[in-house]
C-alpha cells in the first residue's frame, strides 16, 4: 500500500487509473472500512485520505481534541487491500492559509448550516482540493452525515467536477448507534444513552408513516430525547432531495437530528420512502 504526504506524488500515482476513493478524517471504524470496500469492488484501484480538515471546525468544536491513530489506521486500510492513502498535512493543503476557499450551494443552509455556520464551506474547500490532487472516478460517503454528501452533490455537478458521488447506508453498533470516531468521547453512562437517539429516529419514521403531522412528530421526539439528557439542536422532517420542510410527507422522506449528550454532538438521521 502507498502512503503519500505530498499532493504531487499522490496525483502522479493517481494519473490515469480507474479509482474509488474514500475520504476521512482517520480513527476509523467499520463506518469508513465499507466505504473503502465499496471503492475496491466498484473500482480498478482504491484510494483513502486521512485528512482533519481545520476548515471545517468551528472556534469551539474538537478540532485540538479530535482522535487519532495513523498506524492503526494505516493498518486497517491495508488489510482491506487499499492501495493508496493520501495523508497530507495541514500545510500542505493550505500552504497559504485559507485564502481561496468554495462556498458551499445551498443544500449547505438548513439543518447542519444553521448550527455550524461555515462548516460545509471548508469540507467543499477540502474535497475540491482533495478531488483535484486524487482526480477520483468515483467518490464514497456515508449516509450517517447525509446532507454532507447533498452538498458534495451539489457541488460536483454545479463546478462539473466528473465525479461520481456515491452515498453508502450508515453502519451501526449493536444497539442502533451510529460508529463515529467521536464515540470514544462518551462517558459510560453517556454510551448507554447514545442509541436513544436512532430509536427516536425509528419511532419518527414509524409515526410519519402511519400519518402523524411532522411538526407533532418532531415536537414529540424533541421532547423524549430532552428527557434522557440530550441537549437538542434540531430534529427535522425534510425532503431528502430539498431538505426542505415538509408539511405532509411524501416520496422520500429525511428525519434528521443533531443533539448533544454532555460534551459530545451526535448527528444521526433515517431516509424513506412514504
Ligand atoms: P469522517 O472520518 O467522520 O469525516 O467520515 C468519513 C466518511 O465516512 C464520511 O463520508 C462519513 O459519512 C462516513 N461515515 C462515518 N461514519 C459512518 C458510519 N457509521 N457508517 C457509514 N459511513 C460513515
């Protein structure tokens, strides 16, 4: 397995061949390892990046605090038979700060954007540049951050970057928690919580299906999860093509949430059809 930290290295080896890349911020999990062998399977070559991305922190997020393992993960990776991993540093990808940056459409202002202004303008910054230097056939990201891979979407086709962006379901433990590297931060008891936020997730889904109003449903779910210690941000019903509101539910349908349960943010959502 190639390991390149230089970008020009990393697009000469790129050059020409038929590659499914996975990009990622590292500690990774089963989460990110089906993405990678979705880009093995679908591809001549695989491609991941192990990149933590300043961009897209905000002044009071993890960014400091963010977890990390290269050699497990240079591990893992190879084991799944990827070929190369892209792992620049900060500044060889911002080798004169954040001058010139993309400022994400707006599938990026709802939801994820009203609480993490600027947050998708750096992960656009981020995969355009990471786009260019690995020159992908084909892109993979994970359901879990859904409206991430709208944006990407949006982008690819709005600055016709000839990339195939290719959305995979969300991996989960046992429970019906969402694998995120951010998982270590829970306390114990923290853990045991945790998966009450998919089960408010299900239940929604269940509730919108049956005809309940999404504003009750929302309302309802707000209200649970508040009860068992989590600080809720947003808990949505959108249109999973608009993220926009909806009144009535119809086609397919996105639930998403974000919430906090002490210090650690979870974000989680479920897609279907009604
Ligand atoms: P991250 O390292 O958190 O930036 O994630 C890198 C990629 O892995 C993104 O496309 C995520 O959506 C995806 N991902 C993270 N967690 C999961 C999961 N539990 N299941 C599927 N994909 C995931």
């Amino acid at each position: 397995m190639w390991v390149f930290k230089q970008s020009n290295q990393m697009s000469a080896w790129a050059h020409g061949k038929n590659s499914g890349f996975v990009p990622t911020m590292g500690f990774l999990h089963e989460g990110h390892l089906s993405l990678v062998r979705r880009a093995k399977n679908e591809n001549d070559v695989a491609v991941a990046s192990i990149f933590v991305n300043p961009a897209q922190f905000g002044p009071a997020e993890d960014f400091d605090a963010y977890p990390h393992d290269l050699d497990r993960d240079l591990n893992m990776l190879e084991k799944e038979g990827v070929d190369a991993v892209f792992t620049p540093s900060v500044q060889e990808l911002y080798p004169n700060g954040p001058e010139i940056t993309v400022r994400a459409g707006p599938l990026s202002l709802p939801l994820e954007g009203q609480f993490r202004p600027g947050h998708f303008d750096g992960v656009c910054t981020v995969v355009k540049k990471l786009f260019d230097v690995v020159q992908p056939e084909t892109a993979y990201f994970g359901q879990k951050d859904f409206q991430q891979f709208l944006v990407i979407q949006e982008m690819v086709q709005s600055m016709k970057l000839g990339v195939n962006v290719v959305v995979c379901p969300t991996i989960r433990e046992i429970d019906g928690l969402a694998k995120s590297s951010r998982n270590v931060y829970f306390s114990n008891q923290e853990r045991k919580k945790a998966p009450l936020l998919y089960s408010a997730l299900r239940e929604a889904e269940k509730k919108l299906v049956q005809g309940k109003k999404p504003r009750h449903v929302e309302n309802e779910a707000k209200l649970f999860l508040e009860e068992n210690g989590f600080r809720v941000q947003y808990f949505r019903v959108a249109s999973a093509e608009t993220l926009e509101p909806v009144s009535k539910p119809e086609g397919r349908v996105l639930v998403a949430a974000a919430a906090f349960l002490g210090k650690t943010r979870l974000v989680d959502n479920v897609v279907f059809v009604v």
